[in-house]
C-alpha cells in the first residue's frame, strides 16, 4: 500500500505540474481539494485520466470520484480494490 501511495504522489506530482513539491511534502491523509493540497475541478479531471491510463479504471460516476479523490491514501485503496476486481 505505501509503494502506491508514493507512486501515486509522483503522478499527482508530474500531471499536475506541481514541481515545487516532493512525495513527501503530501501527507496521504490531507485533503487534495480546498485546504491541503488545493487541487480544483480541472485536477481531478487529471486524477481521472491517471486512474485510466495508469490503472485501466474508469470511474462511474463523478460523485463517486469525490469520495475517491478525497486524500492520496483513499485513492490508493481504491486502486487497490478495483484491480482484485
């Protein structure tokens, strides 16, 4: 589970142009939107293209996405739970 979070963060990391932070600078358990990370709608487009080019999911709904993107670590045990499936 931790080697998928670190790799999810350099993802997040490299597709958001987020240069000016490291892996570690992003706890797993803060927010991505509104007070930690302070992604927006045009991010989490981008956390979807990852899930489906990186991990061949594809979400069902945009609803179900904001329970998903809520923190690195929730994005993670979804990946983790969708490729058993």
């Amino acid at each position: 589970m931790e080697a998928l979070i670190e790799e999810l963060k350099k993802q997040i990391i490299e597709a958001l142009n987020l240069e000016e932070l490291t892996p570690e600078d992003i706890d797993a358990d803060a927010p991505l939107f509104g007070d930690g990370l302070g992604l927006d709608s045009i991010d989490a487009l981008e956390l979807i293209v990852i899930l489906d080019k990186k991990y061949g999911i594809r979400l069902s709904s945009p609803a179900e996405g904001k329970e998903i993107f809520k923190n690195v670590r929730s994005i993670a045990e979804y990946v983790q739970k969708a490729r058993k499936k």
